[in-house]
C-alpha cells in the first residue's frame, strides 16, 4: 500500500513537473490562453435565440461581421446587446435558414454580406456551406456530455495556453503540432502558413490581435493566406448568384411575414483583396441587385465619408480600434435612417 502511495505521488509530482514545464515552453513562445470559437461555443449564443423577444437583435455574416461588429458598442448605441452568429469562412445563409425555419424569432437580424462567401454556393458541400451547417447540426444533436464538457473546458481554456485549439500555424495541441511535420518530400498542405488573428470573449465578441496591426510581416502572412484563396476560387466556379438569391429571399419571406426585420451590412475590405472583389464580384451586380431584389435598408461601407477609408491591417478586417469606430458611426446612421423603428433602443 505504501509503494502505491509513493508511485501515485511521483506520477503526479512527474505529471504536475511536465504540464508545467509544457506551459511555460510556450508562453516562452508567446503563446497565452485564449478561448476557441468552436461549435460548442457558437452553440450557447444559438441557444440564446430560443429565448429571444421582438425586441433582440441578431449579427449573422463571416468573419468581417465578428471582426467589425463589436458588441459593447453595440449596447451603448442601442441599450440592445446582439447575439452574435456570425462564424469565420461561413455563408450566412445556412444560419439565417436555421433562424427563420427552426425557431419563432421575428426581431431583427443583421446579415453581413461578404460577397464571396455569401454567393458563393447553395451547395452542402463547399466549405463555405459545411462550416456554418456543421454548428447548425451540432446545435440540434448536442448532447448533455458535450455541453458538460464544453462548461468544464472553459477555466481550462482560459488559464492553459497549451490547450489553444487554433488551427494553422499557431495550433499547440499535439494533432496541430503533428500536423506541421513533413516527413521526406510530402507536401502537407500547399496553403501558405495562417496566423490566428483574433481574440474571442465568451459572447463571441471578437477584435484582432495587436499584432495584426504592429506587425507587417504578421499581417502580410495573412494577406498571403487571402490571395491563396482568391487563386483557388478564381480557377473554380463562378459565384452561384442566382441560387444563393433565390434560397435567401425565399426565407426573407417568411421571416417578414411573421414580423421580422433584416438588415443588411457590407463590411470594410481594402488593398489587393477589395480590388480583386471589384474583379470577381463587382458591387453593381451583386451587392446592388441583392438589395433591390430583398427591398431590405441596406449599408455599404464605401456609401459613408466617414466609413469609406477605413483601412484593414491584413486587407479584410478591422482592427479592434477602427471596429469600435466602425460600429459606433454605422449604428448612428443606422439610427438616422429609421432602421431600428421596430425597435425600443436609446
């Protein structure tokens, strides 16, 4: 009993020595605990939606949405915190099915249209549909072991930098780190090296790393990552315009029948990355026909003196600065405009 006791005390003596020593090494490397915006985590502000009023508000989008839609600043200007939906990658049109068609919700939502990924495809199996079904789905099959684990995970996540689920260069979990070896001539990924540039709150409300905007070479490697998919799609199909459209206004029917608001918001871009969406998906045929056909109040950033030259640090976010700014000035127009007449805000 005693040789048992010793070897339980040195295994955990041994246990405690190397989790220690694992942290440390990369905080050394300037690693520090942050939260993953995993499904699990969109799941809690999904479920928030069941308990909505008429009086709540929605952000659905990509990452331009998360990145440039604050939500303090938010609530300041309207009294209303959002939800916030939007996922990084994502068509919002999934989501925005999953809202109109599975829940009672008729207060209002905010689509973030980045034009590539929202006429991208109707498609479940491009990327930009898979990645927001999949938090779908995973909300509607969600078990009470995994919302369990998800609780018990999150002082985990934000004392442990070691734990960090972020995918591409900086993942430090042992799959990610596995997943950087090449063995011999094998070309693991031909993708350029992607920095994680943004920090999450357990609202999802998120702003991009100060590094992003001090360091150019950091924001360069990002921009890289954006030109890598510019190629790719370049040399794929064309945008599914008239599909995307048609599945979108279908559920805009419907959630304006039963007494909901939508409004829709083009984000900031800028540099190579803005001249390439003049190119691929130019304004006058997408964004401009989107809103005559959806008749919803609509604001696109290069419509504002005060929001047009706007500037993001890796050409398609803003920084944490710039989207305080951008939310405050474009929920002040939006104020103006009557775009919250539903609603009872400041």
């Amino acid at each position: 009993m005693m040789k048992l006791k010793q070897s339980l005390i040195i295994a955990l003596t041994l246990f405690i020595v190397g989790i220690t020593a694992w942290e440390l090494y990369w905080r050394s490397e300037g690693f520090y605990p942050t939260l993953d915006d995993n499904e699990a985590l969109w799941a809690e502000q999904r479920f928030r939606v069941e308990k909505a009023s008429s009086n709540s508000i929605l952000l659905l989008g990509s990452s331009r949405v998360l990145f440039d839609m604050q939500l303090d600043e938010w609530e300041t200007e309207t009294g209303i915190r959002p939800i916030q939906l939007a996922f990084v990658g994502s068509s919002p049109l999934p989501i925005f099915h999953d809202v109109v068609n599975n829940t009672n919700f008729n207060g209002t939502i905010v689509v973030g249209v980045t034009p590539g990924l929202f006429f991208s495809s109707t498609s479940p199996d491009k990327d930009s549909w898979k990645s927001p079904q999949s938090k779908v789905d995973f909300y509607k099959k969600r078990t009470y072991a995994q919302m369990s684990n998800h609780i018990l995970s999150l002082p985990l996540q934000k004392n442990f930098a070691f734990i960090s689920e972020d995918q591409g260069v900086d993942g430090v979990k042992l799959k990610e780190l596995l997943g950087k070896i090449n063995v011999g001539d094998r070309v693991v990924d031909s993708m350029p090296l992607f920095h994680e540039f943004g920090e999450i709150e357990l609202d999802r409300n998120l702003t991009m790393k100060p590094i992003t905007v001090s360091d150019t070479a950091y924001a360069n490697s990002i921009i890289r990552v954006w030109q890598f998919f510019g190629k790719k799609a370049a040399s794929g199909p064309p945008p599914d315009k008239a599909s995307t459209m048609a599945f979108f206004l279908k559920d805009l029917e419907i959630f304006k029948a039963r007494g909901g608001h939508v409004i829709l918001v083009r984000c900031p871009s800028s540099g190579s990355l803005r001249a390439a969406e003049n190119m691929g998906v130019p304004r006058t045929e997408f964004w401009d026909e989107l809103v005559k056909a959806s008749q919803l109040k609509a604001y696109h950033f290069e419509d504002y003196e005060q929001l047009k030259h706007l500037k993001c640090p890796e050409e398609s976010h803003l920084s944490a600065e710039d989207a305080r700014y951008f939310t405050t000035e474009l929920v002040k127009i939006m104020k103006e405009d009557g775009a919250f007449s539903n609603l009872k805000t400041n």
